[in-house]
C-alpha cells in the first residue's frame, strides 16, 4: 500500500512539474513572439485626424453665412444673433455686431468661443459687481465694454490708436469653427484677427468622433494578468461574456466621457497608462494638436494672402479646477484599486478637517500605489497649496490636468502648436502659461479664483489681462 502511495505521488509530481514546465515553455514562447502583449489601439477616424488635421465633415454642418448685409451695414445673421445655428459647430450664440463692409479705420475682430465671447462664469467664487447682457438662448455674457474686444479697444484708445475691435465669438467653437467664421470676416479687410482659443478642443473631436465602436478590451483585475498565458485565455474568454451581457460602447454626443473613454480603451489595450515623462502618449493627445495646427495654419495662411496680420494667444488652463475624467492604470490590481480609492477618501476627510501635513501623506501613499489617477494629484495639489508650497502645489495639479483623460480644458501643449505656427507662417503670439505659473510660485493658486469665473470662462479681471497682453502684441509684435 505504502508503495502504491509513493508510486501514485511521484506520478502527480512528475504530472505537475511537467504542466509547470508545459505552461513555462509556453508563456516564454508567447513573450517572444509578442503574443497578448499591449497593444495600440486607434479609431480609423483619429488616425485620420492626426494624419491631416481634420474632422469626418466639420465644414458641412451649415453654410448660412454668419454675416449678411442690411442696408449699408454688415450686421450678425439673425440665426447666430439668437443662438439658432444649425448644428456644432454652428449652435452657439453670436453678438449682434453692425459694421461697414469698408473698414473705414484700422478694423480687429476677435476670434474663439465663449471665452472669447465674454460668456459669464458660473461657478463664480468671488463677489460679482459687474453687470451682465442677455444674447439668444439666455444666453448670459458681460458687456461690451468689459468683453476682450471691448477692453482691447479702451486700452488702444489709451495708447492715441483710433481702431475698429469687433467680437466675433461664438460659443461652442473650437478651432475648426473659428476657422470657418475667419475665412468669413476676412473678406471686410481687416487689419487683423484676434485669436483667443484652445479650451473647446476637446469638443470638436468628441464630436468627430461620434458613433465610433469602442472594441472589448477586458479588464483583469488579478495578479495572474502578469502571465502572457492568462491573458489570452482572458482574451477570448471575457469578450464572450460580455458580449452576450451587452453591446460595445457606441461614442455619443460632446461630453468629456467621448474623450475619455477613447483615451482610457487606448489605455487598456496597450497594458499601461499612456503616459511617459510627464506627458500624455495617447493618440488623442496627439490628434487634438495636430487638427489645432491644421487649423491655425490655415487660418494665418488665408489672412496673409490678403495682408492681415494674425495674433494668438491659447487660453490658459483653469489648474484649480477638478478633472472631468479621470481612470486607474489598467495594471492595477483590484486590491490596489481599493486601497488606492480607501486613501482618497481618508484625504478628502482630512481636507474637510484642514489636517493639510497629514493629507499630504495620505495623498503620497495613494499615489505610490497609483500615480496615473488625476483626482489623486489634484488633491495633492490642494494640500500643498494650503501650505504654501506654492511651486509644488502647480506641479501637482498640472499633473492632474495632463492625467484628465477627458481633454476638455486647454493643454498647455496648444501654445507651443500657435508658436510653430506663427514661427512657419509669421503670426504673432505670446504663451500666458508661464506668466500665470509665477503669479502662482509667488502668491499661490488663488490667482484661478480672481480671473476664472468657472472652468475656462473669465471675469472682467481676466479679460483685463489678456486684453492687456494682447494689446502688447498688437502695438509691439514679436516673433513667438
């Protein structure tokens, strides 16, 4: 009997060594032939986009013109004057503006969305002492005289130049729409145009890639998803279930979850954040730049075939604002995952407790676990802000900024895209980001909360700033 056992036992030995050593070959044959490992994934239409810049159809949306005559005056076409345009990117509302055809003194017209319009903020922080006007839709904006076009012109007025400065902003408008009313405006001679854009990038694409089918890419949760064989046996298994449960996400409308859920699938196809040195990796990232390029280029290219000169200034990102969306690395495991969300809990109780030292520590625990989650590094950004750690506080958020995989605010990417394209095509342009960020390294993060109305609107105060260093390019224009 004592022998059988032995017999029986160096059987199951021999039986499991030889499926050890089964398996081992197998999972080393696998890795060297790069089976299961991560992947890029893209939808044919973002490697359009990053090929040549553009959206499936963008310039189709309406060809009502945004300008029309009456009289002997040019004035807003009474679709975009009450908000009634057909379509993104024609949806948004315009001012009613009223000018001749002919310039009759050196004649500006600013360009962009609703910051440029002057659309009122809505989670305003500070006291509100300023008046506001109604456009189409209910529109609520700040009146002329505090809008940019408004506090360009004063500033002019101050310097001795008599100038034209109409606001041509339009809401919803990133800068494929703004391409389209400048190749418009450009027919009334002016001297030229104003840019100020760059937080509704991410609304152009969302919706460019509407209806786009996402493919299953399980998540495996567990330590065994480090073996090439778990994930190939994960691979054709998972998709099956889910398959049955229910359908692929189909991309839907403009909202930050269109971006992020592309951005967090590429993620997870590839088996890592896309990330690497500070800096986002993924194809989105990339293809937002590559159509604002496109974009601008053809605009400053236009203006200068009919001697108007071009200025931009991208808009600075809102750092003090939360991230819209944000995702684990999809390497992490589930404890991890729970580990990590248990210390942001624990930080934003001591948040709630101003305990700043102790949630600093939490935060850096959270983060050594997971270091590619936003709200993480926001919340850092907070502790440290309070206690006056200012230079790390802008560290910390800007992280969060790049790590919002949602892309709906403006990158600071964008002002390096307008100074490529001012450096190819001789426009002017100034990078407001690294004036903003001393303000911050000298007087902390505040300085959002007195420009900032909300996310990406400003108060008059803001406008006032940007009016100011516009103003500077247009009477001293340099080379970016």
């Amino acid at each position: 009997m004592t022998d059988t056992k032995t017999t029986w036992r160096r059987k199951l030995g021999f039986a499991g060594l030889f499926t050890l050593l089964f398996f081992g070959v197998v999972e080393i044959g696998l890795r060297v032939a790069g089976v299961a490992e991560g992947k890029q994934y893209a939808p044919p239409r973002l490697i359009k986009v990053v090929k040549d810049g553009k959206l499936e159809g963008e310039y189709l949306q309406s060809n009502t013109p945004f300008f029309q005559q009456q009289g002997q005056y040019i004035v807003t076409t009474p679709q975009y004057a009450t908000g009634r345009g057909d379509g993104f990117p024609a949806s948004g509302a315009m001012r009613k503006l009223r000018f001749t055809p002919e310039p009759t003194k050196p004649r500006y017209f600013v360009l962009g969305g609703s910051a440029a319009l002057g659309q009122h903020g809505v989670d305003i922080k500070i006291p509100v002492n300023w008046s506001t006007e109604r456009l189409g839709q209910g529109v609520s904006v700040l009146p002329e005289e505090l809008s940019l076009s408004g506090q360009i012109r004063n500033q002019l007025a101050k310097k001795g130049q008599d100038v034209e400065v109409l606001n041509a902003g339009m809401i919803a408008q990133d800068s494929g729409g703004v391409r389209r009313i400048a190749m418009e405006v450009l027919q009334y001679k002016p001297t030229g145009l104003i840019l100020y854009l760059g937080n509704n990038e991410g609304i152009g694409m969302a919706f460019g890639m509407q209806g786009e089918q996402l493919p299953w890419v399980p998540e495996v949760r567990d330590q065994l998803r480090v073996l090439r064989t778990y994930r190939l046996l994960s691979d054709k298994i998972i998709p099956v279930r889910q398959r049955f449960s229910k359908a692929p996400p189909v991309l839907k409308g403009t909202k930050p979850v269109v971006l992020g859920q592309m951005t967090q699938t590429q993620w997870r196809a590839a088996d890592y954040p896309l990330f690497e040195d500070g800096i986002p990796t993924d194809s989105v990232y990339e293809a937002l730049q590559k159509r604002l390029e496109q974009n601008l280029s053809a605009i400053v290219s236009a203006a200068n075939e009919v001697g108007t000169k071009v200025y931009i200034i991208t808009t600075v990102p809102h750092l003090n604002y939360p991230p819209f969306y944000d995702a684990n690395s999809p390497d992490l495991v589930e404890n991890d995952i729970q580990q990590y969300t248990g210390y942001i809990g624990q930080a934003k109780q001591l948040e709630q407790q101003r305990k700043w030292l102790e949630m600093e520590s939490v935060l850096q625990t959270a983060l050594g676990i997971e270091s590619h989650h936003a709200t993480g590094h926001y919340l850092l950004g907070t502790a440290l802000q309070k206690q006056k750690r200012y230079t790390e506080a802008w560290q910390a958020r800007e992280t969060a900024l790049l790590l919002d995989i949602s892309r709906k605010r403006s990158l600071p990417a964008y002002a390096e895209v307008a100074k490529i394209v001012c450096t190819t095509y001789q426009c002017h342009t100034k990078d407001l980001y690294p004036v903003i960020k001393a303000t911050v390294e000298q007087d902390g993060m505040d300085v959002f909360r007195q420009l900032y109305g909300d996310h990406e609107h400003l108060n008059p105060k803001g406008i006032e700033l940007i009016a100011t260093q516009f103003t500077e390019l247009l009477t001293h224009p340099t080379s970016p």
